[in-house]
C-alpha cells in the first residue's frame, strides 16, 4: 500500500519535486516554488489517494491530511522551520476531520501533539 500511495504522489508532481517517505505512513512533497501554488498540488494530491487501491486483489480505500507550510516573501526558514510548520498543520487537519489540507499560519506553533514531529 505505502508504494503504491508513494508511486501515485510522485505522478501527481513535476520532476522538479521530490517525494519522500519520512516512515510509517507519513509522506513529505518538496514542491518546487516556481510552478503552481502548493494549494493546487495538495488538493491534487488528496485526490489522487481517494482513489482506491487494488492490492492482491483487495480495493482498499486510504484518506491524508495534508499540511502546507512555505516561506514567507523574504524569510529564510530552515528546511526543519518548514517541516515543523507542516507537522503542525497537518495534525490540525487530523484534528479536524481528517482528509484535509491544511496551511500553516503564525499561532498554530504548539499545537504539535506531545511526541509528534
């Protein structure tokens, strides 16, 4: 399952991204800031795992919450200031339902849950 969820998430970028898998089930998607807006690609991407799966002849459906978090015009987050940020957001797109997207914005520090991120 996690290959094939892997494989669909690289189909939904360009080659100038990069998916990863960070363990688990958690995926990261590096998106290249000079292409579309990264909304466009996360709803791209919930979209394409609400597809479901054929595994050995099984069809198993899968759900993601997303987190998007960017620099701001001028800032020079760190690649780990960036990650956090979107572990934040997307543990409050857990909270809220799951199968969701949801951007970072300044205030949502603190709301990682003790031993995530």
């Amino acid at each position: 399952m996690l290959h094939a969820a892997g494989e669909r998430l690289g189909g939904c970028v360009r080659s100038s991204d990069t998916v990863a898998r960070l363990g688990g089930d958690e995926f990261a998607v590096l998106v290249d800031g000079s292409g579309e807006a990264p909304a466009q690609v996360g709803l791209r991407l919930l979209a394409a795992l609400r597809q479901p799966f054929e595994i050995d002849g099984t069809t198993v459906r899968a759900t993601a919450s997303l987190g998007i978090a960017q620099s701001a015009a001028g800032e020079d987050a760190s690649a780990d200031e960036l990650m956090h940020r979107a572990d934040v957001a997307m543990y409050a797109g857990k909270r809220a339902g799951k199968d969701t997207l949801v951007h970072y914005r300044p205030g949502m520090a603190g709301e990682l849950p003790v031993g995530a991120g």
